[in-house]
C-alpha cells in the first residue's frame, strides 16, 4: 500500500514518529542524571526509593514452605458432589494428604493421592459417568455426610480447586450437571 505522495504509509509513519521523539527529547539531550533542582529540573527524571522501600534482593527471600496446609467443608449429600482437582505445577510427583473429620472431630477419611508430575487430578465424591474421555481417570472419595470438615496439606508447587454441584443421584456427569458452589480453602 502506498501513500499519496508514493512513499509506503509505514515509512510516513515512521518517520513522524521518529521527528516527534526527537522534538520531545531535544531539551534534555546533553543534561547530566541528577543536574537541576525541583522547581527546574534540568535532567531526565529518576526514581529514587528510600531505603525502607526498595525490593530484596531474591537471593535474600526465604524459600516458601515446603507445604500449605488447607481446609474445606465438602457437601456430599443424595442430591450433591463434591469435585475437587489438585493440580501438580512441578517436574516430581507429589502425594497429597487428604483427611476428613466427623462432627466429634474424629477421623472418617484418611488417605494419600497421587499427582503426577506437571499432572491434574480430579476427585468426586460419586462415581463419575459421563463420555467425557478426560474424566474417565477420576479418583472416587466418598465423603457421605460423615466428613463435616476437610483437611488437605499440598505439597509445594501443587494447587487444589474445587466446587460442589447439584447432581439429583448416586452418579456425577460433568458435561450434564452444572457446577453450582466454589469450594472455599482456607488455612490456619
């Protein structure tokens, strides 16, 4: 495409883009970092942070606990599923811990799951039945409503996400029944 004066319409535009940039720098070129007070300043401008406010240095951060440990309520009634995924961002498998407790603060689910590395696993509290292929390796806990509270620890670099939907039966179809509550983590 070109232009009315037969040069392209990028060349134009780059040169007008190039005369203003050096319109605009023309008054500091020359001028020393720092030269200039305030009210005229007669340098580029620099940002200085006070000492309390500048950034660590990363080597200096202390390293992010090894593992996080997180609760929940699952809802695991006749006519609800809790689904839970725990998603593993690291090059190693992890093992997650998953405990649940009664009303009396009892353990009534004790286990470990697997997630392989850079994997995800799903959990539901029913049997999942649906032709969705990517569903087909889900990991059934039942939580009944024996589990009032949940407790999960991650290990570092794996996430857990969840919801609770209503499903009307004994099996879950995640193409049919709508996600209907986030499940809430929360930690100590």
């Amino acid at each position: 495409m070109t232009c009315a004066s037969g040069r392209s319409c990028f060349e134009r535009v780059f040169a007008a883009a190039l005369l203003a940039a050096l319109l605009v720098l023309a008054p500091f070129a020359g001028l020393a970092a720092g030269s200039g007070d305030d009210s005229s300043p007669g340098a580029l401008p620099e940002v200085v942070f006070p000492p309390g406010m500048q950034a660590a240095d990363p080597a200096d951060l202390p390293l992010p606990s090894e593992r996080q440990i997180v609760f929940f309520t699952p809802m695991d009634e006749n006519t609800s599923v809790t689904v839970m995924f725990f998603v593993n961002t690291t090059t190693r498998d992890r093992p997650v811990r998953l405990t649940t407790y009664r009303l009396d603060g009892s353990i009534f689910i004790d286990t470990t799951i697997d997630v392989p590395a850079r994997g995800l696993v799903r959990i539901a509290a029913d049997p999942v039945e649906t032709i969705s292929a990517t569903w087909q390796d889900t990991i059934l806990v039942n939580f009944t409503t024996f589990s009032t509270y949940g407790r999960i620890v991650l290990p570092r670099g794996v996430f857990a996400e969840g919801y609770v939907a209503w499903n009307g039966g004994a099996t879950y179809d995640p193409l049919m029944e709508v996600p209907t509550l986030p499940l809430r983590f929360w930690t100590r």
